[in-house]
C-alpha cells in the first residue's frame, strides 16, 4: 500500500532581487462563502467521532490506551462519543458512570475536548422494550440528561442529543418522527442547561442525504422540527449534520446522483439562516469507507485519505464550526461491511498482543493535516486570486503561526504561482521563487504551503 505522503512546502519570506508577482484575480471561487472565523483554533475543530472503548477488561483497556496515545499522536483536537443512556441507566434511578469516565478520562489526558452524544433509548423505559427509539415517558430521557450533566459538570462543555434521528430504520423505530424528536430535544436540552448552565447543547447530527425508505433529508427534518418547537436557538447552540456521500464518491464531485459536499453544505446554510440565524453549523460526522465488496462501494486508502482532507477543508471554508472524521479505527476486515472500515486504522483482532494496528494512509492524512491548521483560526478561498479554474481549489489558512495555504485540483496535475520572495523547500529540497513567485505542482492529494 502506497504511503499517503503529501506535497508540503515551507516558504520563507527573504528578501530577494526578484519581482513582484501580481496574481491573476481571474480564477473562480467555490460554493457560497469566501471566508470564515473560527471560535477555536482550526486544529482543535478537527476531531474524530469514535466508539473508543470504556470497558476494564484487558482487551477494553488495550485498545483504550493505543487510541488515546494515537490520539495526541494525531493532534486531535475533539472527540465525539456515545454516552448510551442504556448503558448509564440500566435500572431506573441507578446511574454507573464508570465506564464513561474511562473514556472521558482519556481524553482530558491528552487534551482533547468531549463532545458527547445522549443517545439512544432505553429497554426498560419502554412497555414494547424497542431500545433503538425514544421512551414511552419523555422525563425517564430528561431525568438521565440531567444526570450525566451534573456528573460531567466541569468536564463536559457540549451535549449532542441523538444521534441520525432522522434516520428511523437505524435509530428511530420503527419511523423517523421530527414532530417526536423535536419534544426529546426540547426536554433533553432544558434538563442539560438546568444542569450545567455553562453546557451547550447541540441538535443531534441529521444524515444529510433523502434515502426513500431509509432517511428523511437532513433539511427537511430539521425544518419539520423547527416548525413544531418554534425557534431552534432557544433550543440549541449548535445544529450538527452528516454530509455522507452516498454513494462514496469525492467530496468536490458532483453528478446525476447527487449534488457535491459543497452543495449540501451550502443547502444546510440557507436552511439554518431561515429557521436559526446565526446558529453555529457542525459536521458532527462523515467518513469513506474502504470495503471494496460493500454494496455501496467504498474507496481505495489513498482516496480515503484524500477525500479526508479535501472534504475538511471544504467544510471549514464553508464556517462549519467542527468537523468530526468518521473513525478512528476499523472493527473488522470483512469487506462485504462497508461498517466495520470506515477508520483512520485497521482492525486490530488483539490489541494486548504487543503488536498495534497499523495506520491507514488516512491516518497520517489526518496528522497532516492537523499540523496545517494548527492555530490558525481564519481560512479564505483564494482559488480567484490564484487564478484557478472550477476544477482546482486553494485556501490561505491565517491567524495563527505564519500562513498556510492547501491546495489540490480533481483535474490534471498542474501548476499554480504563488506570490512570494527568497528560499523554499519543496519535499525537501531547497528551491528559490522566480519572479516573486513558487511554482507549486497540485494534483488530487492535497499540498500544503507554509509561509512564515
């Protein structure tokens, strides 16, 4: 397997004899937003939604501590994760966090900040014993967020209620009801803050895309619930979605079947300044698998890892607040499953044998590009500044350490001018501008130029 090894270039601004290099302005900008600012630093936005264990058996315990040592290796910045109400509450009034804790212990050790799912229903708390959809009695819900907010009180800043609500063939049985959901939110987000006055509380990441018979579309189901409880900030201080790919092709890819990640976006934005001005947009989920026997099928490891940071960086072009990659590691090796290889890793069968998983390309994708955003907290498309066509895309990353800019194209290899003076380093090797610029080759696998 082919290494994901990105082009990274290291500019240093030295004064030069060389002339200025005006760019050409004539290039064409991408989706609805030039530009965006960020409440956190971009590295800290980046996070992994993961199912990382919390048991104490040995085996539990294996994977817990190679993840959270992966975890500081990567630079995540978040770390989105279930605290299943089934398994908090699995008697009536007897709380075990435990095993949450584990977990978010995990991450306070290597910095990281939780973003917690309540989620999903509860057998006891149902007459048909369903524990895939919410309860019979809407304050058994509201009576275990109150809980664990008080528990995490201090430790916990941001609440996400359900997970794909809309998506009632997984998560909601045996229909999505936006009408029902929107009542669990109101409770569930009243109960956080009652809790936790300094919790925000985020609505639970819709499946963007309409599946007939699998999935109302994201926006209409927000809308439905924004309908039914009237203004969604009064509710929520973030709206979370999933823009899946479905089937998995490129983030910037758009065809017959479906509009591109930018389009989506785009779409969720219109939406939310109708129904919540002004709310922060989240990607609370979204990933490529790589089963290549999948009945949607998935993507090579090189595509995954490109498609990683591409989609990324569209999102934070666009202002989404967070971005969550979909996960941290596989949960088996059978390809049929596009499931269980969706991770930044490979299965590991034994994490207590000495020998740890191995890192797909998408994993050191990742670290790239966490490294990139680092603190930078800006980030503006200047695809029309550099002169690049509808097929190639650039950002300038700032307000942190120096600039970054990130650039690739789905078309051709090519080559685009930036404007600069003195020395560069170019995988390695030393290159001088011409004419105050760099010549920077672009391909589909993201580069990434680094300005002091």
């Amino acid at each position: 397997m082919k290494a994901w090894f990105p082009l990274v270039v290291s500019l240093g601004l030295i004064s030069a004899g060389c002339g200025r290099y005006d760019p050409p302005n004539d290039g064409v900008p991408k989706g609805c937003v030039e530009e965006a600012d960020f409440d956190v630093p971009l590295q800290q936005a980046l996070g992994i939604s993961s199912h990382v264990e919390w048991g104490c058996d040995p085996t539990a315990t294996a994977y817990r501590e190679f993840e959270t040592a992966t975890w500081e290796h990567l630079k995540a910045g978040t770390i989105r994760r279930d605290l299943t109400w089934a398994q908090i509450e699995r008697n009536p009034g007897t709380f075990d966090f435990s095993g949450a804790d584990r977990a978010i212990s995990a991450m306070a050790e290597v910095g990281a900040e939780p973003l917690a799912i309540l989620n999903y229903g509860n057998s006891w708390a149902r007459e048909d014993g369903v524990s895939n959809a919410p309860p019979d009695d809407l304050s058994d819900f509201e009576t275990y967020a109150t809980a664990t907010a008080e528990h995490y009180r201090g430790q916990i800043r941001d609440y996400e209620i359900w997970n794909e609500p809309n998506v009632g063939v997984a998560f909601w049985d045996p229909q999505e009801d936006p009408v029902a959901y929107g009542d669990l939110l109101v409770g569930a987000s009243g109960a956080v803050r009652s809790a936790d006055p300094d919790a925000r509380v985020i609505f639970g990441g819709v499946f963007h895309q309409d599946v007939p018979l699998f999935a109302t579309g994201g926006v209409e189901f927000i809308a439905a619930v924004h309908d039914h409880v009237g203004d969604l900030s009064e509710h929520v201080d973030a709206i979370s979605f999933h823009p899946y790919r479905y089937p998995f092709t490129a983030p910037d890819y758009t065809d017959e079947f479906q509009p591109s990640q930018i389009d989506d976006t785009c779409e969720m934005i219109a939406l939310r300044d109708e129904v919540s001005p002004g709310t922060p947009l989240w990607v609370g989920e979204l990933g490529w698998h790589t089963a290549d026997r999948a009945f949607i099928a998935g993507v090579t490891p090189e595509e995954q890892a490109d498609y990683l940071v591409r989609s990324a960086l569209l999102a934070f072009a666009h202002g989404m607040q967070r971005y969550m990659v979909y996960t941290f590691r596989d949960s088996g090796t059978d390809a049929v499953d596009q499931e269980q290889m969706f991770g930044l890793y490979d299965y590991d069968p034994d994490p207590t044998d000495g020998d740890d998983a191995s890192s797909k390309p998408a994993g050191e994708a990742y670290r790239t590009l966490a490294g990139a955003l680092g603190k930078h907290r800006h980030i503006r498309d200047v695809s029309k500044e550099l002169g690049l066509g509808a097929e190639s895309y650039a950002y300038e990353l700032s307000g942190g350490k120096g600039t970054v800019y990130a650039l690739w194209t789905t078309a051709e290899a090519d080559e685009v001018l930036i404007p600069g003076k003195g020395k560069a380093k170019v995988g390695g090797k030393e290159m001088r501008a011409e004419k105050g610029a760099f010549s920077v080759g672009i391909t589909p696998s993201p580069v990434f130029v680094y300005i002091d």
